[in-house]
C-alpha cells in the first residue's frame, strides 16, 4: 500500500516568491517520485503567485484553524505521514494529528529555526551582540523546541543549525534529520550556458520582502554601501528584485543614483543569470538563504555576511567573499566585479559547493530510508523520547481545549 503523505502549510507553495517555497517544492517532488500519494492542505488564502500542485498530481485541500472539520478531512484521509510545514503548523495542528491519526510517521519541517532569527532580530535593534543565553531565555525558543520534541523526526536545513540544535539544546541525534536544500549537481552543459564575466553586468539583491531581514539588507546595502561603490563605478547599477516589496522599500528607488527597485521577478534564476554580482548583506536572519544557493547555480558570484553565509558552505570556500564590515563589504564588491581571475575562481567555488553539499541524489535515498525505518519502528522511537510524550501529553490538555473554546466562540449563536 503506498503511503499517504499530508502537508500541512503554513501558506500555499510560492517557490519564485521565496526560498521556503522552493524548498517545499522539493520536498513534494521528493515523495511524488516514490509514487506517494501527496495531499496538500492549507488555512492560508491563496494570492497570484503559488504553484498549481494539481498539476505535479498532488491534492490541494482548503482547511479551517481551530475547526473539528479538519478532524473529520483527518479520519477520512487517514495519512501515514503527515509533514508540518513550520513548528506553528504542529501547534496548531498536531493534537489533533495525533489524536485521529495515532500512527502516522510526524516530520515538521523547520524551513529554518524561527526563534534563531527572531532573536537575532532583537538583539540586532538593540545593537546587542548575538548570544546564546538570549536565545535560552526567549519564548519563541520554549515552543519551536516543544515542537521538535513533539514531532518523530525534524528537518533541519542548516549544518550550524543542527549543532545548535545538539549542543546548546541536547536534542537527541534521533529526533533530528539534516536535509539541505535538493539540487542536481551543476554539470559542463550547464556552466556552457552560463554568461560570461564580460557579459553580465550590475549587481544584484532578490529577497522576499515579507522577510525582515531582507528589509534590513537592502536599506545597508542603500545607505552604508552603495554610494562608495558608485563612485567607483559610475555606469554600473544596483537591481532590487523581490516578492511584496513595501513601501519602505519602493521609496529607495533613485534611477540618478542607479539603485532600482524592479519588484517580483516571474523567473529568479534568469535576473540572477544576466547580473555580475550578487549583494546580500545579511545582518540577522537564519537557515540557508535561497538567493546565495541559486546564484552559485546561475554561475553568478556573491558577497555576504557570515549569517548570510553561515552553515551553508562547511569548510569549502565560499561563492565570493565573506564580509561584515560595510566599507569592506564595498571594496570586496568591486574587487569580484573587475577581476576576473578573483570572479571566475568565486564560480568554481560555488559550483564546488553546490556539488558536495546540495547534491539531491546525494541526499534523498538516505533520507526517503530513515523514512520508513522510523515507520517500521515508530513505538520504539517514540518509547525513547520521553519528554516528547510528556509534552504531548500537556498540549493535548492546553492547546486542544484552547483550540476547542475558540471553535465554539467562532459559532453563530443559535
């Protein structure tokens, strides 16, 4: 019998609108290529930008939050393997997962660790550097951990993620699965398509701008960054792509001072393919930043933070330079865009880094294997992660009769 594979999402799959999109997209592919039955369910309403997933074959299913339908959609699916997408998903969600649904394999989907982000956030506003106690102290932190403990297996996209995740948390090997993003290895026919360091031109930023840290990085590249790179070169131009671009961020726009901002682009991978250079400086943020992994695809170099770059490389060099200072940050980005020994050596480091870490075919057997060990051995697991029980056990007592009292608050009155 094949699996019955659900996905609970966060929002509909937007893979050109942001690297969680793309990532999910992967995910989907993953399982459809095992000839899985994939079910698709979202509260979130949809925009102009998601992916049909009824084509790949997959079931797209509207649900309600804080509704015993989603029970009754539960016990007639009847999933094996049910992925939350985020860890707000699972506490929406996984009670009654586990409560209708006691068998299936549960897998949450991290996207990235949202509390390393938020903290960083704040400790960013506050001109505080990052530490470790503030993220032992957040709240955010207390319920995305939960969530992990809760669920029988989490992905985690970033290898300094994991480690945080093992050595400051003690969360246990087994709960845990490293799974990057999926791509197929760049080959020769691919680097033979690729533009030419004569041939591109300007620079390049693309982000989500629902995303704060892409906010925060395009207001340092306009005010700390660009102007010292102007002067040096006068004819070149700073393009801003992006899904949601605000307000904010529209009033940047100066053609005089040639920072543009172009807004949603329909295909990521053919602006990131005609720019030269690709500027990405990070001050917050977490997991792997989707415009740094498609630029080494695009064979367009790139500058950025440490967390811009963090677990994304290992001890490979990285796809350009790695620069936190704003008036280095400047000099590096017209050192890649006019030597062109420095340029195409940042290439090959991409194509390196591509090859090694993201390689799907690399990645996905051993995954799609710890897989079905698990189902084969789901009570043993779940018999050794006590503290997974015993918050199981507290959520279906708070976060169920809370989800029940808004559910009877939301009816009409008779």
């Amino acid at each position: 019998m094949k699996p019955k594979v659900l996905i609970i999402g966060a929002v509909w799959v937007e893979p050109n609108s942001s690297a969680a999109g793309g990532r999910m997209l992967q995910l989907i592919q993953l399982f459809l290529a095992q000839h899985w039955q994939v079910t698709f369910a979202c509260a979130s309403q949809k925009s102009t930008k998601e992916t049909s997933l009824t084509e790949l074959g997959v079931k797209e299913v509207s649900i309600q939050l804080n509704s015993s339908s989603f029970d009754d959609f539960l016990n007639e699916l009847q999933p094996t393997i049910v992925m939350f997408d985020r860890f707000m998903i699972e506490e929406q969600f996984g009670w009654r997962v586990a409560e209708h649904c006691p068998n299936a394999l549960r897998i949450l989907d991290t996207e990235d660790l949202h509390f390393l982000r938020k903290v960083r956030h704040q400790q960013y506003k506050k001109g505080e550097n990052f530490s470790n106690e503030a993220l032992l102290k957040a709240e955010d932190t207390k319920r995305e951990i939960a969530a992990i403990l809760r669920c029988d297996l989490s992905l985690i996209i970033s290898s300094y993620e994991l480690e945080l995740l093992k050595i400051l948390f003690k969360i246990d090997e087994s709960l845990l699965y490293y799974l990057p993003f999926l791509f197929n290895k760049i080959d020769a026919s691919q680097t033979q398509k690729w533009q030419s360091f004569e041939d591109k031109k300007d620079f390049i930023f693309i982000g989500n701008f629902y995303h704060k840290p892409n906010i925060d990085a395009v207001l340092t590249l306009k005010k700390q960054i660009w102007s010292t790179i102007k002067k040096q070169l006068p004819n070149v131009e700073m393009h801003i792509y992006g899904a949601y671009v605000n307000q904010q961020i529209k009033e940047l726009h100066n053609a005089k001072e040639g920072f543009l901002i172009k807004g949603f682009a329909e295909n990521s991978k053919s602006v990131i393919s005609k720019a030269k250079v690709v500027l990405a400086p990070l001050n917050f943020g977490a997991g792997i930043k989707g415009k740094l992994t498609e630029a080494m695809i695009c064979g367009t170099p790139s500058i950025t933070s440490k967390i811009g770059a963090e677990g994304m490389h290992e001890n490979l060099s990285w796809n350009g330079f790695i620069e936190n200072n704003y008036k280095q940050f400047a000099k590096k980005a017209i050192e890649l865009y006019t030597n062109k020994n420095s340029w195409e050596q940042s290439q090959k480091n991409g194509i390196e880094i591509i090859n090694q870490i993201y390689d799907k075919d690399k990645l996905e057997l051993p995954f799609i294997n710890r897989i079905k060990q698990l189902q084969e051995n789901i009570e043993q697991h779940r018999t050794k992660n006590f503290l997974g029980s015993l918050l199981q056990h507290e959520t279906l007592q708070a976060t169920k009769y809370m989800s029940k009292w808004i559910e009877e608050k939301n009816k009409p009155n008779m």
